[in-house]
C-alpha cells in the first residue's frame, strides 16, 4: 500500500499545541480511511501514544453514535 498524503510525517513531535493535535487527529482519520492500521500509524507516527490515539477513536465513535 504506498504511503498516504496525510498532513504530518512519521517522527513529528506533535506536543500539547491544539493545532498540532488537530493535525494529529485529522491525520489518524485520514489513515484509517486509507486502509492502514492503527499500528502502521503508530509506526509512521512514534510520538503518538497508543492510549491517546484508541481514546480519541473510542470517543469519536461514541459521538457518531445516535
């Protein structure tokens, strides 16, 4: 599977600021979409916390719910 176009590359250090959290979020979206997995994000992505990112996901599937 080549690599996406997501913003971000693997190794950024995406810290507290909430731009670069919205970058990280819209990012993980955006591999998920593209078919890669969770642990191929977290590959590309090493600062990212699996905790945080199956938080987010947990919520953001609670919040699509109706």
């Amino acid at each position: 599977m080549p690599f996406c176009g997501c913003r971000g590359t693997g190794g950024d250090d995406f810290g507290t600021d909430t731009n670069e959290t919205g970058t990280f979020l819209q990012s993980l979206l955006d591999y998920l979409n593209d078919g890669y997995t969770l642990d191929q994000f977290l590959e590309f992505f090493p600062s990212v916390k699996r905790d945080d990112a199956k938080s987010f996901l947990r919520i953001s599937r609670n919040a699509s719910d109706p």
